[in-house]
C-alpha cells in the first residue's frame, strides 16, 4: 500500500467517525488549523498530509497509525463503545452502526459476511414488535438497566426514535451485498428468551407472545423469499424490486459466534461480538485475513440454500417454522 492509499484510508475512517450533518473538510481545517479548500485537497491526495498532522487526526479520531500502514506490534488493536444507561444509550450504539453501514456503501465493492450464532442484528428490525422485545431483552436482562428492573415488556415502549434508526440501519444494511451462515439452533436463544419471560411473568399476557411469534413468521417468511430469490427487498414492498445480493448457508454442525466481516475493495474489517450485543472492531491485517479464511471454510463446509438447493432451503424453513407453530399452540389465548 503506497502512501496516497494510506492517506485515503486515513481519511476515509475519519469520514466514518464524524456526523453526517457536518462537513469533513470543516472539521479536519479546524483540527490542522488550514482552510476547507485546504483539507480537500489533503482529502484527495493532491496534497501529502505531514506527520505532524497525521498526528492530530489519528490522535483525536482514536485512530492506530500502525494498523494503518500494515505494520505488526505484536497485538492486535480493538475500537468500540460499550452499552450503558449514563453515558452511551442504546440509541447512540444504533447511531454508531448506520455511520458505520453507511461508510462501507461508500465503497464500490463491499460485502458483509456474518456467522450466526443467532438471528442476525439487522433482521431484528424488519418488524416493530420484533425490535421492540429485543430491545427490551437487552437492555433489562442482559444489561440490567436499573429502569427496566421492574418493568413489564410492552410494546408501546418502544421509542418511535429507535424504531426509525432500526429503518435507517436496515436500508444501509439492504443495499450491501452479504453472506450469512446458519444453523438449526440459530434462532434457538429467541425461543428461550421469549419462555424464560413467560415463566418469570413479565408478558402482560399470552398475547403478547403470539403476537412476537406472529411477527417472527413474518421475518422468516421474508427470509425464505430472499434465500429464493438470492437478493435482499423491503419487506414492505410488494414489488420485491431487488436490493443488495444475499446468499444463505445452511450449517447442520457448526454453530457460528455472531463474528461478522466486511470486504471492501482494498480493506477488510472483522467486527467481534462481546457482552451478547456490544461490538468492538479491529482492522488488524493479519486478524481479519484469519477471520477471511475462517469464514471461507464455514462456506465450503456449509449448503448454499440461496437460489439453489430447494430442498434444503425448504427443510431448514420448515424445521423453524414448525418450532414456532408449537409454541403458539401451547399458549393460553
């Protein structure tokens, strides 16, 4: 990588980190002190930007130079924020993945490999109902936010505020092309989330839970119809007009980790999950080129049930489909 790449990289994270709503070249002039027009052509690589400024950006945006420009110091270097009531809510972490989705649509090559452990982040949001519990999951039992310790699940709750950033997110994440790998017990800890609040009695009523059951049939119809189709499309468009490539694989023994990976035309970044739902991502070389590999061999050793391979597609939706019918016939409405 020579140093106009390195330059354009650097630029292109730091792209990432500021808000939409303000201009880039503005805020790197007011950091190095140069006018707009100034950072523009530093942003372009018409002007090779000096150490001392590649100092103040990386310093101030939390950027490793090192990792920048491929060179190993023996470790490997981690960035994210982590969840909490105080000072970074759940609104700010969904914030935080949009400008993240919306900077790899910068690129002109780019695609999402994701290794379910569960259903993955962004399907959540195709139905209210669905985000909302989810939401609430978190946040009172895997967080433990002291405002929820008392609560029951409703699903007025849900603020209209996350409900449009899940929409914006979901948009982001429909224009990338992706590859997902599951497995039978993928959507296995849904099912034991939606129990363990029925024995602790934090559901108003059954109905409640028929209704998310309910809405889970809907994403998973979706689902079914995009594996078919091998493209991705709102799920309120009944058009079904094509968005990003998707391609499904079925894993009968691997469970994955929740692991994802994005690919873009001269960078790969891995994004590991910890705590249930909190991320932290690294653009380490050699890190990302292991997850590569990694996921490549989950692929080999998986069934393509996107476009192809019917009858497993069909088998893998009929299992899941199956399990929930179950569930709805044992509650009491």
């Amino acid at each position: 990588m020579d140093i106009n790449q390195i330059q354009q990289q650097l630029f292109q994270i730091i792209k990432n980190k500021i808000p939409a709503d303000l201009s880039v070249a503005d805020e790197i002039g007011k950091l190095l002190n140069i006018s707009s027009d100034s950072a523009y052509r530093r942003m372009r690589s018409e002007k090779q930007i000096t150490f001392e400024e590649a100092y103040t950006l990386a310093n101030h945006f939390k950027i490793s130079l090192d990792q920048l420009m491929n060179i190993s110091a023996g470790g490997i270097l981690f960035q994210g924020n982590i969840v909490n009531e105080k000072t970074y809510g759940f609104d700010q972490y969904l914030t935080g993945i949009l400008h993240t989705m919306s900077y790899f649509n910068n690129f002109k090559n780019k695609e999402l490999y994701y290794s379910c452990k569960d259903m993955p982040l962004f399907h959540h949001f195709y139905i209210r109902e669905f985000a909302a519990f989810k939401w609430f999951f978190w946040l009172k039992t895997y967080l433990q936010f002291p405002a929820f310790a008392k609560r029951k699940f409703k699903f007025s709750d849900y603020p209209d505020e996350l409900f449009k950033l899940d929409q914006q997110v979901l948009g982001m994440y429909n224009q990338l092309a992706s590859r997902e790998i599951w497995n039978i017990e993928s959507m296995s800890i849904f099912f034991r989330q939606i129990q363990f609040y029925r024995d602790a009695e934090v559901f108003e009523s059954d109905e409640d839970v028929l209704r998310l059951y309910e809405a889970l049939e809907k994403i998973w119809d979706h689902l079914e119809k995009q594996a078919a189709f091998g493209y991705k499309f709102r799920i309120d468009d009944p058009e079904q007009k094509p968005l990003g490539e998707y391609k499904m694989y079925f894993n009968e023994v691997l469970l994955g980790d929740n692991s994802i990976l994005a690919v873009t035309d001269n960078m790969k970044m891995a994004f590991m999950t910890h705590t249930t739902f909190n991320f932290m991502l690294t653009r380490d070389v050699a890190f990302t080129e292991n997850m590569y590999n990694h996921m490549q061999n989950q692929m080999k050793r998986s069934t393509l049930i996107s476009e192809v391979s019917e009858k497993e597609r069909s088998r893998f939706f009929r299992i899941i489909r199956e399990r929930i019918q179950k569930r709805k016939e044992a509650l009491e409405v």
